[in-house]
C-alpha cells in the first residue's frame, strides 16, 4: 500500500533539495497531488496477474490469439522516470481462451510498479502461460524511455524492443514468424527470442 505521508513528505524535502520554496502558492499542494498520483502510478504493487487470467473459456479450437497495440506507462526503477509504449501478447490456446481485455489488464498489473523494460515482459509472458497453460506464448514490448530521451543521452524518438517467448513459441521458428508477421514486422533473428 502506498504510504501517502512518506511520499508528501519526501517530495517537500525534494523541493527544498532543489532549491524551491515549498509554501508558495504554485507548489504548496504539490506533496499532496504526487502522493496521489503515485497511488494510481504503481497501483500493480497491491495486484495479481492471476486475478485477471483466471477465468477462462473453453474453445473447440485452438487458433492463435493476438491483442496488439496495448498501450502502456510504466515507471524506470533506475530513475523513477516514465517509459511508454505498445505491448504485443499471443498465445496459441490449449482448449481455453481468456477475455481479451484480461490481456491488457495483465499488462497493466505488471507496468504499474518501479520496473524495467525487460523484466516487465519476462512477468507478462510468465504469468500468461502459467495462468492459461496455452501451448505457447509470445510477448513484445515497444517502448520509448524518458530516462534516455529527456536526460542523459538525450535521444529522443529511440525505442526499445523486447521479446520474450514459451512453449511453442519458443520452440517453433515458424510461430515466431507467424507473431512477427501478424505485428506486420515482418521476419526476426529467432536467435535474439528469448
């Protein structure tokens, strides 16, 4: 649970670290707006992926499922600064299906805490093929990070890409092909799947 009177307070002693006089008008109520925020922000800290993965359909067939384009904000753990951008999930089911919004939702358990990219995607899949038991699972991460585009480097436009595969998937390039062409990627070195 979000602890609103350390997260007030360490953004007073922010403000004053910067230099900013916190009585004045345009930031006197700061404290209380972040906290507030960051209770939305890293709402995933109190959920579980298996909430929204575990009620399922049976299916009499077992065609590939892809919800594309879900879009997401997450926060850096590095520099509690913001990364967005499109998560990609398919699966080949294994005689159920879930609701497809319950893919976005999961999406959402996992972006909304500290994170990295790359971890995010490896919790996306893991909970997706231990929830559903599919025979596969296949997930994509586009992102754009504010840490390298705003400080830093300052490269704005550069996005990262992560990919991370099971079953299936995993085992079988012509999936992989199959997930790329459907994202109309068009064909990736299977090798760089994890």
């Amino acid at each position: 649970m979000v602890d609103q009177i350390k997260i007030k307070e360490a953004i007073r002693l922010l403000l004053e670290g910067i230099g900013e006089d916190t009585e004045r008008e345009g930031l006197k109520e700061t404290p209380d707006r972040i906290a507030r925020m960051y209770g939305e922000i890293f709402a995933g800290m109190e959920e579980d992926a298996a909430v929204h993965l575990s009620k399922t359909f049976a299916v009499k067939s077992n065609e590939i499922v892809l919800v594309k384009d879900i879009t997401f904000y997450s926060m850096c753990e590095h520099h509690l600064m913001p990364f967005y951008g499109k998560a990609h999930i398919a699966y080949l089911p294994n005689g159920r299906v879930v609701g497809l919004s319950k893919l976005a939702r999961t999406v959402e358990v996992y972006a909304r805490r500290p994170q990295i990219q790359e971890q995010m995607t490896i919790q996306i899949v893991e909970a997706v093929m231990e929830h559903l038991k599919p025979q596969g699972v296949m997930v994509m991460l586009e992102a754009e990070h504010t840490c390298m585009t705003m400080r830093g480097v300052e490269k704005p436009g550069s996005r990262t890409v992560t990919v991370a595969s099971r079953g299936c998937f995993q085992t079988d390039p012509g999936w992989q092909e199959l997930f790329f062409q459907m994202l109309g990627k068009g064909k990736y070195n299977q090798d760089l799947i994890q």
